[in-house]
C-alpha cells in the first residue's frame, strides 16, 4: 500500500470518527401518526417533532384546558371540591365517552374531575364548564383566554368536551405546552391523571391511556379519540429527575397511540439527560454599577433554567456572559442586563436574560460626580 493510500485511508477513518463523535445519538423515531413532539418537561427542549405546528383536531385532549381552567378556578376560591354540582339536561346528553351521570342529580366538583380526567366523561366535561363559568359558550371563553395567556398561538376551543368543530383546534407543540403548565402549577391535582380505574354509579371504567398499565414512570397524561382526529395520547413519565411529555395525534388506533409514544419515551430517557444550572435568585455574577447608592449589583436569571443535553456531554457545556457596559443606576430589580449563552459545541443550547436582582438608587451628588469622572477615564 503506497504512502497517498495510507494517508487516504488515515483520512476516511479520522472522518468517520468525527463524524460519530458529532452524531452521538441516533435519529429519533419516526412514528405513524400525523404530527408528534417530545419536549423535556423542566427545559422545554423539543428532542424529536414531526409537524408539530400542524393545526389538528385534539379530541378529548382538549379536556387537559377544561381541567386547567376548572383547577384555576378552584385555586382562586371560585368553586370548591367539594361543591354540587346539578346536572344539566345538556351535560346528561352529552355524546361521546361518557361518565354517567344523570339529569337532576348532584356531583361534586371533585367526582366530574374523576370522571371527565379517569373516564374522558363528555357528560363531566360540560356539567364542570357550565358550574365553573354559567354556560359552555363562557367557559369556552375562558378557555381561550388561558389559551392566549399560556401562548398558544395555533389552538382554539370551540366546547369543553373535544367534540368536532370546524373551529376546534390546536397543535402537538401548544398541547405539549398546556401540558407542561398543568404539570408544574397543579401537581396536587395532577396525580388524578394516573388513576387507573374509577367507579361511578356502579359502572366501573378504566383509564383509556394504556402506558398506565404498561410502564410504571408514565403518570399521565389524557386519550383522545374521534373520527377526524384518530387516535391521540399525551403521555408523561418521570425517571429519576427526569420528566419527559409527548403528543402523538392522529394513529390508527388505540394501542398504536401507546406504542409510538413508548417509543418516544425511550428514546428521549435512553439518549438525552436534564440537568439544572441557576435557581431563580441565585447571584450568578456582581458587577459593577455607575451613579448608584451601592457600587455593586448582583445579577441572576428570573426563572430557574434547565438543560437537556445527550447523555455524557454535560461537561462539555460552555458558558459566557454578555453583560451591557456601562451599567448606571437607578436600575429596578428584574431590569434585563444581559444574558448569558450556554453552548455545546457549536450549537447554542440556551440564552436566557441576566437581569438584576435587586434595586438600585442613585447615589448621592458625590458619587455621582466621581463615577462620572470614573466613567471618562475607563
């Protein structure tokens, strides 16, 4: 073998190693449904998508708002529990997956959540919306209004149940948004969504999400199911610190559903790991501050941040600070001053604000004086 063959060789192994050292993981799967993502719950990193902005019917899905609005409700001493609630002949009517109660009896608030979270009851859903808000129609405003607030930007309700609609829709992104938000602001009533059977008026019916009975991390989420909008699933798992959400909508049936959001579990757990970096309040840097009452100024990130990264890379993360020169006060506390840019490689990962931490006055007619001559000089 000549020696321009033995480089060429040296060359094509050097490549390849490169090139699995770039490639650490493998690509995700692809899944048979419309349109799917899997978003790292406390980073939001999206770790795999397919059409996740597609505008796409949510079926029962939809009732993750209804619950997010009915518990917003609760936590603002709106309803309670352990209220009762008088059901309608609309709710009683209701098509659709049903929980079972009947025209002219009471449930609680907490039962309709039981049915309408554990037996996707379309019944419960309806008499929760018109107890919460008066009628579907304003609870449906209420709906969209969290909606705005929570920046779903490509979602619309139309009713409380995720019967069709023409203008009744959303995307893998938004749910999975929705979902994070339930999650982190509700976890005392989060857990009902593991619940895996639940019993009223003598008819017993389980859980429609199948990954309950299959892997024990999966504490979540909600089924849906129409027609037009296939079979859908929002599944949740935790392990260890790790919590991941995916949106599969539009398989073929209901065990496809749980199989492909397995298969995204999976991969996001076995390829990916999240660590946290700042907790909200915590000094990240002290700089200094011109004209102020005090000559330092502690600066942090307003939210505590989390990163996903692929597993063993971590410390491989790099970190820098870009600070605005010439800091002078008065600076309120919260005021943005920069940010910091956390890469991997090339690749940035994060870029969250710095901002201030405290407030700042200014200083006196001195000291004001002398850091502007300070400020000349520098």
């Amino acid at each position: 073998m000549n020696l321009f063959r033995l480089i060429a060789v040296a060359a094509l192994l050097l490549n390849s190693h490169l090139l699995f050292a770039v490639s650490m993981i493998p690509a995700p799967p692809k899944l048979a449904a419309t349109g799917y993502i899997l978003m790292d719950h406390q980073s939001g990193q999206i770790l795999a998508s397919n059409n996740p902005d597609a505008r796409l019917e949510p079926a029962s899905l939809t009732k993750i708002m209804t619950a997010y609005v009915v518990f917003n409700e609760i936590e603002n001493n709106h309803i309670r529990l352990d209220e009762e609630v008088r059901v309608s002949e609309k709710a009683w009517r209701s098509p659709g997956s049903r929980m079972f109660i009947k025209e002219g009896t009471k449930v609680s608030v907490e039962k309709l959540l039981h049915g309408m979270i554990i037996q996707s009851g379309n019944d419960a859903s309806v008499a929760l919306a018109e107890f919460s808000a008066g009628s579907e129609e304003a609870f449906v405003d209420l709906m969209n209004n969290h909606a705005s607030e929570l920046g779903l930007t490509h979602t619309h309700y139309a009713n409380s149940t995720g019967l069709p609609h023409a203008n009744h829709y959303t995307t893998p992104r938004d749910v999975a948004t929705l979902s994070a938000a339930l999650i982190k602001k509700f976890p005392e009533y989060y857990k009902w969504f593991s619940i895996k059977k639940y019993t009223y008026n003598d008819i017993t019916q389980s859980n429609r999400n199948l990954l309950l009975f299959r892997d024990k991390s999966v504490d979540g989420l909600k089924t849906g199911h129409t027609n037009a909008a296939g079979y859908c699933l929002v599944a949740t798992a935790k392990r260890n610190d790790m919590r991941l959400i995916t949106v599969v909508m539009g398989t073929k049936s209901e065990r496809a559903r749980a199989d492909e959001s397995q298969k995204l579990l999976n991969y996001g757990f076995r390829f990916y790991e999240t660590h946290r970096l700042y907790g909200t309040d915590e000094q990240i840097k002290k700089i200094r501050i011109w004209q102020g009452e005090q000559e330092s100024l502690a600066l942090g990130v307003a939210q505590e941040l989390y990163i996903t990264v692929p597993r063993g890379q971590y410390k491989k993360l790099d970190a820098s600070m870009k600070i605005n020169q010439a800091i002078i006060a008065p600076v309120k506390a919260g005021t943005p001053l920069g940010h910091i840019e956390i890469k991997l490689g090339n690749k940035l990962i994060a870029q969250p604000e710095l901002i201030a931490l405290t407030t700042v006055k200014e200083g006196g007619l001195f000291q004001k004086l002398k850091d502007k001559v300070l400020l000349m000089l520098e």
